[in-house]
C-alpha cells in the first residue's frame, strides 16, 4: 500500500524496535557478562560466579551471592527503564552504582533465552522466571540459594544479523576474561570465578588486597614489576600499581583504570600514563599500569556511552596533569625518573 502512496517512511513495531535497542547494549557475549556482573556489584554480592560454553554464545550463567529480589521485582526487572538505582536525572550527579539505566535486563532478555532464578535472604521461598525474547513463558516459586542467578542461552537467536558478527569462541572468550579482569582488579574485594567448558579460566578470592590481585590476574612477573602509586589533590585520589619502565608492552590494553571502582576508558588518562614515562618507554610500547581514581561521582560523566564504557571529566586538564604527576613521582622515587624536560 506504502508503495503505491510512493511513501517510504513508516513506523517500526515495537519487537523490532526492542531488538535494536536491545543491539545498542548487548554487542557480544562479554557485554552480557559485563551486564551481569555489574548487577551483581550493585547487588551487593561478594561472591561472583561466571559459567561460559562456546565463548558465551551458547550459555553464560552467573550466580551471585548478593541481595536478591522479592517477586515483585523480579517481575518489573526485565521490564525496560526498570530500575532500582535512580528516579530523577538529577541522581545522575551523585548515583555509585555500576548500573542505572534499567536496561540491561530488558535488552538482554529480548535477544535470548533467559532463566532467572533469585531469593533475598529473608525470604523463603524463591523466584523462578523464564523469558525466551522479551515474552515471559514461567514464573513460579523455586528453592534457590540466597541471591540471584541468570543463565542466558543462546544470544541473538532471534537476531541473526547480529549473530553473524560474533567471532570464534576464543575470541570472544578472550572478550569476556578480560573484562573479568577488569572487573576483579577494580573489584579486589569480591570473589571472582570464570569458568569455560567447565575449566577455570580466572579465580580471585576476594582478599581486598590489590597486589595480591595482581599476582592472580596479571601474573607472578608482571606483578613483581610493579611499583605503588598513591597520589592525591584536594579534588581527587589516584591508587595503583605502575610497571618499570623497561616492563613495557606491545599493546595499550596494559592500562587499567577505573574511576569510582568501575573500569573505564579515557584517552586523557591513557596519554597521561605514557607522558609521565615520557622517553622512558619506547614509541609504541605501553607500560603496564593499574589506577584508581577516586572522585565526586558529581565531577565524572559515565552517561556519555550507552556501554559506559569511555567517561568524561568535568575537570579533564586537572585529572590528565594529576596522573602525569602521580607517574613521574612513582618513578623518581624509584631513581627511573625520566630525564629533566622543559616544563611548559
Ligand atoms: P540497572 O542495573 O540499570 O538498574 P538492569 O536492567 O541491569 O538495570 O537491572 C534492573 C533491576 O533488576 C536492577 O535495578 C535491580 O533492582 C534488579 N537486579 C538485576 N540484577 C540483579 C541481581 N543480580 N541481584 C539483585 N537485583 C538485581
Ligand atoms: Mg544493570
């Protein structure tokens, strides 16, 4: 009919609609992994459970140890802009939690089959959901250990253009350890375990302690190559471990850094790492380095990326030049510090 009106433009149908949406979040199994287990965070969980097959395309199952949910928000939760983490946009200006959209569940739930399984502590019986793409088929009382578990199959079964992006298993398991890691070294304090095909990939017990971390995420050696780094202004805290400079590396994926405990990207900061080693470091090389920033969630913007992933300062320059700093006294006091330059 549109065709013989010569008209091209018409309305999408909600399923379609949801499933783009849904496209925005949920890129690849490690986005449902990071998804997952930021909920569990929040959740309050110290205890994380990550169970993959076939790099996650198949089965990602995560259990945690963490607050639970009654039934009634259980039944809200895979619901879109469902969320317990803010109500007004000004919260946006003081909200810690990883999440905050309320859509997480909501796209994961419309490109997969999803079982839910959860209880708050208090309660005593459970909650047992079943959402095959978006349309929910169960839900009923189950017995099931205090907090929560959601196993997603088969992602993108309703989506097969997206499917058709998904790389090998490997790869998208290497996807999904690192941001395991990043989640674990951000998170020292919370128990950690990626299982694939039933093999332990990554375990982190918790200890609270970062270096203890690094052993066990980065290895023996390259902690050893460490150094401390705590550095500070009226504004902010910057916490880590920096490698010596002759431990460089091939790729800039060596950088860890969170801001407010989550693991972010910023190109300012990543130029300030390699400037505070300033020639120390070989041209295209990069450094090992693991930061901490700690600042008024007021004074960082996490809303600029659907996956939050790069965040913006409000105070870029100050935050660049802090951790230009932070790395140049790390290395003086260790007798590395590059030689004397013309400060501008
Ligand atoms: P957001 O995290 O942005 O609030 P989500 O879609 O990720 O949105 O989750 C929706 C809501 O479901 C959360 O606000 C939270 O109340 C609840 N929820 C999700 N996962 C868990 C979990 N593992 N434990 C407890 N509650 C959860
Ligand atoms: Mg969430």
């Amino acid at each position: 009919k549109m065709e013989e009106q010569g008209n091209k433009i018409r309305i999408l149908d909600r399923d379609t609609i949801n499933k783009i949406a849904a496209g925005e979040v949920i890129e690849r199994p490690a986005s449902v992994v990071k998804e997952l287990v930021d909920n569990s965070i929040d959740a309050g969980a110290t205890e994380i459970r990550i169970e993959v097959e076939t790099g996650g395309k198949h089965s990602i199952l995560i259990r945690d140890n963490g607050c639970g949910m009654s039934r009634a928000d259980a039944l809200l939760s895979y619901k879109k802009h469902a969320t317990s983490k803010l109500t007004r946009i000004e919260d946006l200006d003081t909200v810690s939690t990883m999440g905050f959209r309320g859509e997480a569940l909501a796209s994961i739930t419309a490109i997969s089959k999803v079982e839910i399984l959860t209880r708050p502590k208090e309660e005593i019986t459970g909650t047992k959901m079943v959402i095959h793409g978006g349309k929910v088929l169960e839900t009923s009382d189950a017995g099931t250990a205090p907090g929560t578990s959601i196993h997603v199959k088969d992602l993108f079964y309703n989506t097969p253009a997206r499917r058709k992006y998904l790389k090998s298993d490997r790869n998208e398991l290497a996807h999904i350890t690192d941001t395991i890691m990043r989640l674990a070294l951000a998170n020292p304090g919370i128990s950690f375990t990626l299982l694939s095909e039933g093999k332990q990939i990554i375990r982190n017990t918790g200890s609270n302690d970062l270096f203890k971390s690094l052993v066990n995420l980065l290895g023996p050696d390259t902690a050893r190559s460490m150094m401390p780094l705590e550095y500070r202004t009226e504004d902010f805290e910057i916490r880590g471990y920096i490698s010596k400079p002759e431990a460089h590396r091939g790729g800039s994926d060596q950088l860890y850094v969170f801001v407010n405990t989550r693991p972010v990207t910023s190109r300012t900061i990543s130029t300030a790492v390699r400037e505070g080693y300033y020639t120390k470091v070989p041209k295209g090389r990069y450094p090992v380095a693991v930061l901490a920033l700690t600042l008024d969630p007021g004074e960082v913007d996490v809303n600029v990326h659907p996956r939050k992933a790069e965040v913006r300062f409000s105070q870029e320059k100050e935050v660049g030049n802090a951790v230009v700093r932070a790395v140049e006294k790390v290395l003086s006091e260790h007798g590395l510090a590059p030689e004397v330059r013309e400060k501008e």
